[in-house]
C-alpha cells in the first residue's frame, strides 16, 4: 500500500530535471533522497525543501559510476528516512557531439558509465527498499535520443537506447510485485546539459535559439503525474517534446 508520505531517491540533483523533481515531489509532500557529486548544492536544496515544505530530507554527495559510493548513499538515504520508495535513476550526461570513430575514451566512459552503468548501480542498491516497503516505483529518464538516433550522437544515443531496454526488461523482471516502472523520455530542454556537452556556454546557448524548449519543471510535471496515478495505473513510457520539436533533429527556429 502507498505510504502516505513516500521516500524518494533522486540522482543528479543538483541541477536540471533532479532539482526541478525535488522540488515537486516536496510540494507534494514526499520525503527526498537526494545526491550527486556537487555535495553543497543537493544540500543547499535539501535544506530549503525540507524548510519550506516540512518533509524529512537527505543530501549526500554520490557519483553513480562508483557502485560503493550509490551503495552508501542508498543505505544512508533508507537508514535517515526510514526506507525508500521511489528510485529516479536520473543522473546522466552527454560528452561532445563526435562521429563514432573519433569519440576519445574519456567521453566514451563517462556517458557509458554514468548513462548506463550508473542507472544499473542505482536500481541495484535502490530496488530491495522499494521490495521491503512492498511498494514501489522506478523512474528511469530516457531521452528523444533513445527514440531517433542522430549524427554526433551514436554513443549518448547508444546509452539511451540501452536506458529503454533496461527500463523494459525491469518492467518484466518485477512483473507481479507493486513496483510501476516508467521511462520518462524528454527532447531538448533546457538546463545544464548542454553546458555539460559542449563545454562552452556560447554554443549550449545557441543550441536553444529560436525555440521554447522544455524546461526542467515541464520534466517534472511529468514525473509527478506518473507517481500520484492510482497504484494500479504504470506510464510505461513518455516520449515529451515541445512543440517547436517534431523529432530528434527537425526543430523549428524562429529569426
Ligand atoms: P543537468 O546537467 O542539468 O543535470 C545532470 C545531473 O546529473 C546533475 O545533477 C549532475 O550532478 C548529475 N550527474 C552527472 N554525472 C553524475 C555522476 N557521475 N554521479 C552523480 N550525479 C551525476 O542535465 P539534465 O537535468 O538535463 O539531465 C538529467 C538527465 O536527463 C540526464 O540523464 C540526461 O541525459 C537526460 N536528458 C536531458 C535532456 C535535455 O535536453 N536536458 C533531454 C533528455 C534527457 P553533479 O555534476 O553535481 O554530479
Ligand atoms: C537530450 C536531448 O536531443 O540533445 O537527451 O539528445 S538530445
């Protein structure tokens, strides 16, 4: 049965789609878990939610490529508010916009291991709480780029390919316990993703030019109304674009 004041984790919630989650899932009365490796914002923001909303937060710095690290924030999550949830496997990034033969290792690794060696860690650690509580939900947050691969993407498009197939077989693995599983799959939105891929504020700038695109609170909402449908109801997927995106790579630009 759903607790009344349910725990959830969140990955990357420092900036982005993570905080804009924490953010709505504490209006609505959800304790929080939140990590990421920027240790001073999650708690920044823990601070704040928990003050301005009167729930139970946790902050802890994680990096979720490191299986110690997701295990000792998971544990320590589950042992400060009494259990855990909900898991939203949320941490990722892109690295460059190389062709296939010329991605350098280093953004190869971070993609592969964040995007989908970080979302496994995360469901690892996260998914005997959810089992213990006899009630659960994993978010996994896919991407357009899972949908419709594009050139300068074959790696981070690769990751979320695989983030769908996880998502699906998760979905199949639990399979006759309460634990809905979704994969909330965004377009273009703006937060620190493109800052993070191309390392140049100018160009992350001008990736959003002439368009309105989703911003992190428009993720959110998505979020928030998947997990408050009545428990028997799973979203499976959600593929959510902005208007002016009709698909990975036609988008509309006004002058
Ligand atoms: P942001 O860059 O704003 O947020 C990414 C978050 O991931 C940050 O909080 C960052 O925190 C965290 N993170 C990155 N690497 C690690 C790590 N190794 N361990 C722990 N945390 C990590 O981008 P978004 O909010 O846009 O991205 C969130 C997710 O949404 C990603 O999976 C991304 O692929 C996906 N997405 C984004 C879209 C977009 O257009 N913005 C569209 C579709 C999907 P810190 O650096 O502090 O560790
Ligand atoms: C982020 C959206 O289109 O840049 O996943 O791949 S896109």
């Amino acid at each position: 049965m759903r607790p009344e004041h349910p725990v959830v984790l969140i990955t990357g919630a420092s900036s982005g789609f993570g905080e804009a989650m924490a953010r709505a899932l504490a209006a609505e009365g959800f304790h929080l878990a939140l990590g990421a490796r920027r240790l001073d914002r999650v708690q920044a923001l823990a601070e704040e939610l928990a003050e301005a909303h009167g729930v139970k937060t946790y902050a802890a710095a994680v990096d979720v490529q490191d299986s110690a690290s997701v295990d000792a924030f998971t544990a320590g999550a589950a042992q400060a508010l009494g259990g855990i949830h909900v898991l939203i496997a949320n941490a990722g990034l892109a690295s460059g916009t190389f062709k296939m033969w010329e991605t350098p290792d280093a953004d190869l690794e971070a993609m592969v291991r964040t995007n989908i060696e970080g979302v496994v860690k995360t469901v690892r650690a996260g998914l005997p709480h959810l089992r213990k509580a006899g009630w659960g939900h994993v978010f996994f947050i896919g991407s357009v780029a899972g949908h419709q691969p594009y050139e300068g993407g074959s790696v981070y498009c690769g990751t979320k390919f695989a983030v769908k197939a996880m998502a699906q077989s998760l979905r199949l693995e639990v399979n006759g316990e309460q634990i809905r599983v979704t994969s909330v799959d965004p377009g273009m939105a703006e937060t620190e993703f493109s800052t993070v891929r191309l390392k140049d504020d100018n160009k992350a700038e001008a990736v959003y030019k002439g368009v309105k695109p989703l911003s992190a609170h428009d993720v959110a909402e998505c979020v928030r109304w998947c997990l408050m449908l009545p428990d028997h109801v799973n979203i499976d997927q959600m593929l959510v674009k902005c208007v002016d995106q009709a698909s990975a790579q036609k988008v509309h630009r006004r002058a």
